[in-house]
C-alpha cells in the first residue's frame, strides 16, 4: 500500500489533500461515470474494469479512474478542471463576501430599527418625567391659578396622589382612614400631617362648593401635601 505523500505540518497536509480532492479525485468520478458510459454506448470497447476488492490509498483509486477512463479525456478534463476550480474559488469568494457584508447590514439595520422603535416608544410622561412629578405639577398650576374651583381641585388631587403612596408603602385598607391607621410613625413621620390635610379634603368632598376656600388655605394644605410626598422621594 502507497504511503501518502507528506509536504510538511498538519495545513500542508491538508491542502495536498484538498488538492488531490478536487482536481483528482471528483474529475475522475466524473470520467468513469459519464465518459465510460458514453463510450459503450456508441459500440466503442469499454476498457476493462477490474473489481476493487482490496483497501486502496487515494492515489492507487486515482490511478484506477485514469486506467478505466477513455484515453485522452482525463488529461484534457484535468486542464480544464483546473480552470474551473478557478473560476469557482473567486466566484465563491465574491459570494461569500457578499453573503458576510449582507448579513452585517442587516444587523445595523436591525440594531437601527430597534433604535428607533425605542426612542419613538419614550414618552415624556414614561420616562424624561415621572408620572406622580407631571402630576405634581398639575397640582401646582390649579393652586397658582384665580380660579377658587382649581383650588379645590389641587387638594384634591393631591388627596388621590396620597393614597397612591399608601398603597405604593404597602399600607392595605378599604379607606385611605384605614390604611394611615396601619402607619408607623416611625416609618412614615409626616403621618400626622397626613391626616391634617386629608381631614381638609374630607370637609371640602362634603361641603363642595358651599364651602369659601381662601387661596392662603388651599395653600397651606396643598403644603402639607408636599412635606409628605417629599419625605418619600415621591416629587422633585
């Protein structure tokens, strides 16, 4: 049995391999597949084929192909395979260059979209400003305003922003009476300021409009406010 040839290192090995591969072995096939066939066909002597019974090296299988290909094709399908290979690598190439830069814009165009979805989907209210900060200053516009209606409105508003934080503490009842009663004053030290400006609200919920509600009183109740929802962070 033949040994296989060795020009150096696992890489040559491989390419020498790769070499007899594609420019010995598959134009071979091709010859005993196709011209043998062709040639019995037309009535032409075939050459004789004699049966592989034994293990063979790469060489000795090409040698076999050469010896039952027609005569003359083999060498002129091995000039020409060569060019194709040729033609196939650098077509290949180009193909593979264009697949990789393909594939790369695809991603920044992706990462483009994601981009933009993203900063189309940022609202003002979601995430420049917090939610409880716009509405703070909602609260602040009604009390700045001549309106005597908006003043109420602002306490209560404020009022609703209230009870948001007790349940955002974790203060549970059916009432926003119920949930302070659960307060610890050492968890919520405003508490009782708490309950003076929501005693206010309760008066003007029942009163209504009945009720005169001067402007230096809606503002010190709208303050009271204030002192608790900054003890907790929950306005600027």
């Amino acid at each position: 049995m033949d040994s296989v040839p060795t020009i150096g290192g696992s890489f040559a090995w491989a390419f020498w391999f790769l070499g007899e591969l594609a420019f010995k072995w598959v134009p071979g096939t091709v010859v005993t597949l196709t011209e043998t066939g062709v040639s019995s066909a037309k009535g032409a002597a075939a050459p004789s084929v004699h049966l592989i019974s034994n293990p063979v090296t790469v060489p000795q299988a090409i040698e076999y192909l050469q010896q039952i290909s027609v005569p003359g094709v083999w060498d002129d399908l091995f000039y020409h395979w060569g060019v194709f290979v040729a033609i196939s690598l650098f077509t290949s190439l180009l193909l593979v260059a264009l697949i990789i830069y393909c594939a790369i814009r695809i991603l920044q165009i992706r990462t483009m979209e994601r981009h933009a979805f993203a900063t189309a989907s940022r609202t003002v209210i979601a995430e420049d400003v917090p939610k409880t900060h716009l509405r703070w200053r909602r609260v602040m516009t009604q009390l700045h305003g001549d309106d005597e209606q908006g003043w109420r409105l602002a306490i209560l508003e404020a009022d609703i922003m209230l009870n948001e934080l007790l349940d955002v503490r974790g203060y549970k009842g059916e009432t926003m009476g119920d949930k302070m009663k659960r307060v610890e004053r050492a968890d919520f030290r405003s508490i009782d300021l708490a309950w003076e400006a929501h005693k206010f609200r309760n008066k003007i919920a029942h009163e209504g409009a009945g009720m005169h509600l001067e402007r230096d009183t809606a503002e010190r109740v709208v303050g009271l406010y204030q002192r608790v929802f900054r003890e907790f962070h929950f306005i600027e």
